[in-house]
C-alpha cells in the first residue's frame, strides 16, 4: 500500500494553498521508509550541509568582524586617528599648537611625541630592536590601552623622569622585570671630531604594559617626553602631534578645521593612509571567504535537488492518484515544495542556532583545542592578538541568513514544477 493509499481522502485536495492536507502529504514524503532510505540519507546530508554551511559562513564572518574590529581598537588605541607633522619649521611651539588643536570640537585629545628607533638589550645581552615613544605623564594616563593594562610595576618612576614602560613579549625575551635596568642604544648620538658616536642609556623599567596586540608588546617602549628629547637630540621639540577624535570615519570633515586651528603650516595624515594596505587586504579576504563558504550551501542545495527529483521518480504513483483524486498540479508543486523547502529552512536554523553558540564561546573552543593537540592555535606572533575574537554582525548575519534561505527554495522549483507536470495516465501505465 503507497502512502497515497493511507492519506485521509476526507480533506479537500482543492483546498486553499499550504492548507493541512498539502502540509501532511509533504510531511509524509520527509518521514523515512525503508524502500525510501537512500532518499532520506540524500536529504539528511542536505540538512548537514546546510546546516554547517550556515554556521561555517556566519563564524567566519564573525571571526574576521572581531579580528578587524580589534585591531581597530589597538592600532587607533596607541596612535593618533589624526598625525600632525611640521612643513616650513620644526614643532619647537608643540605645546602651544598641541592646546589650539585640542580646542577643535570633536578632538578628544591631542599628543606631542618623539620617535626614534633603539636597540634594547637586557642584563643579559639580548637585544632586540624597539620604537622608543617619547609622551608626557599625563597623555599616557589618558591613553587606557596602556596604562590600565600595567600587569607588573607602576607609572611611580615613569612620573619621576626615571623610567621607561616595557611591552609584556620584550620584557619576556630580554629577561625583564619591574626595577631591572634596559639598556638603549640609538644610531644617532653624539659629535664627535671622529664622527657620530652612537647614545648608550640605562633606563629601570618602571613597569611592563601588554596591549594585547603582538606587534606593539614586543617593539615598543614608552619614555618620559623631556628625557625623550634629550636622548633623541630633540631638545625643545618634537616630532609630531597625534590627534584622537570622536568620530574616526570622519576625518575627511576634521582635516580643514586643524588646518585652521594650526595658524601655521602642517602636514596631516590619518590612520586610514597609514594602514590603507592592510584593511584593504582584509576587506578583500572577507569577500572572498564569504564567496568560497556560500558554495558551501550551494552544493547542499544541490543535494536537495537531487534528493527531491528521485523523490518524485519514487512518488510517480502516488502523485497520479492524488491528481485522479482532484488535486491540481499547482497543489502537488506545493506538497514538493514544502518538502524541500522544510529540509532547507530547518537547516538553516539549526546552522544559525551553532553559529551563535560557537561564536558566544569561540575562544573557549580554541583553547579545548590548543589543549587536546597541544599546540598553540592562532599564534599570536602570527595573528597578532592574544585571543580569539568574534563579532557577529546582525546585518551580515541577516545576508547569510537570506543567502541560505533563497538558494533552498530555488533548489525545490525545478523538481516541484516537474511533479506538477507527472502526467497520471503514464505514471499508472508504467509503474
């Protein structure tokens, strides 16, 4: 006896569309039978693949969101969204200039510095190259990246004049500690009737700082601005002003208000000049990611098409009796359609369900993962970031959503239509 047989003829085939009786027959068609197992093996791979390539897509997203979102935060945490550089003159009038900048509405705050490259070496005698950071006191306790994250010493001798921060990752490869004494040398030293004589300088390390970002823990040391200039040969002066504003994606409307508030002439850069060629790469690394991981749910839909096409070769007699019964061909494309239909929604729920759950716990699941190989996931010497981040965007997550959602009912057209067309004579003559 086929599943035709058992249906309830009672309820109108010729009822309204996705009335109960199509939703039973279709529900008929999803329940696995013995002579249908490898049909339902062909739709619960379909489920599968749905499933995780919903979930692949949106943790990828979310990854790559958190990964650009933080560097974000740690790049524009330590320098400037805004860098002001002298053209005609040095900055000799820093402090003056540094106070009519700041008065510009939107600036947050607005930093004098003095750069220099230095070898560091430690007690003992490893060196490593570092980005020395001449700042005033109070502009490195308004910079909270660095001086809430002190995880040894304190800003006591920083305050003094006498010491210097030191990032986590160098003060771990040169052997440091709070108290211990680091030694900088800089190319640019004194002159001397037989040449330039590189500055050598021991400096206690005041305290060690970790921003959370590679790059910034392993080569950069924070130095009182007076001594700064002095080791620097920049007495006086310095080499740039480093603006913070309220709106970072604004800059292109803030630059001629500073070119105004300098009364002098500057040279401006931004943060989106200095690191164009870096988020551009991950612009484009999430575009392709979110193409390559789509084919993902396209071969799932694929699957359903196949699984449903034979479905209908299977059905070719129970679609006939239910067309003698009265149902219309536009009903039997209803009853396929929601079959397919329920397989790719559910799928896609399901994918949207593990998505969030992996993405609310990915850095856990990176760490399970570090313990049972026991290797290190993620390097931060390699990723930069200490941790695994995720940040779901509902708007991207919405577009996968949608993605997975159409290309499941457009699987289901094809073999809908051709159920619809079954012609019931033939069916009932070859079966």
């Amino acid at each position: 006896m086929t599943d035709a047989d058992t249906i309830d003829v009672s309820a109108p085939p010729s009822a309204r569309p996705f009335s109960a009786f199509e939703r039973m027959v279709a529900w008929r068609y999803l329940r696995s039978r013995r002579k249908e197992a490898f049909i339902s093996v062909i739709a619960g791979f379909s489920f599968i693949g749905i499933m995780l390539g919903v979930a692949t897509l949106i943790i990828v997203m979310a990854v790559m969101n958190g990964f650009r979102g933080e560097l974000i935060t740690r790049i524009l945490g330590i320098n400037g969204h805004m860098i002001v550089q002298p053209i005609d003159r040095p900055l000799d009038d820093y402090a003056a200039l540094t106070d009519r900048l700041k008065a510009v509405d939107g600036v947050l705050n607005a930093i004098p510095m003095v750069e220099g490259q230095t070898l560091a070496s430690g007690v003992g005698g490893a060196g490593t190259g570092a980005l020395v950071r001449g700042i005033r006191t109070e502009d490195l306790e308004s910079m909270k990246i660095v001086s809430d994250n002190i995880r040894s010493g304190d800003l006591v001798g920083f305050t003094a004049g006498e010491g210097v921060l030191v990032g986590s990752r160098m003060a771990q490869s040169l052997g440091l500690g709070a108290g211990d004494m680091i030694t900088l040398v800089a190319p640019e030293g004194d002159v001397t009737p037989f040449g330039v004589n590189p500055r050598v300088k021991a400096y206690p390390v005041s305290g060690i700082f970790e921003i959370g970002m590679s790059e910034y823990d392993a080569s950069i040391i924070y130095m009182p601005l007076e001594e700064a200039q002095l080791y620097f040969n920049s007495e006086g002066m310095v080499q740039s002003i480093e603006l913070f504003i309220e709106q970072p994606e604004e800059i292109d409307a803030m630059r001629p208000l500073m070119e105004a508030a300098a009364e002098r002439q500057i040279f401006i850069s931004d943060w989106r000049q200095r690191n164009q060629t870096f988020f551009s790469a991950l612009q484009v690394e999430r575009n392709v990611m979110f193409m390559i991981l789509t084919l993902i749910i396209l071969v799932a839909a694929l699957n359903i098409i196949s699984g449903l096409i034979m479905l209908v070769k299977d059905k070719g007699r129970d679609i006939a009796i239910l067309r003698t019964m009265g149902a219309t061909s536009g009903s039997v494309m209803r009853i396929f359609f929601m079959t397919g239909a329920a397989i790719g929604v559910t799928g896609t729920i399901a994918g949207f369900l593990l998505g969030v759950v992996v993405c609310l716990n990915v850095e856990s699941i990176r760490q399970f993962f570090s313990w049972l190989s026991g290797t290190t996931l993620f390097n931060p010497e390699l990723y930069f970031l200490s941790q695994l981040p995720a940040d779901m965007d509902s708007g991207e997550t919405i577009v996968v959503l949608v993605v997975a959602l159409a290309l499941s009912f457009i699987a289901t057209l094809i073999p809908s239509w051709r159920a619809s067309k079954l012609d019931p004579v033939q069916a009932l003559r070859y079966e």
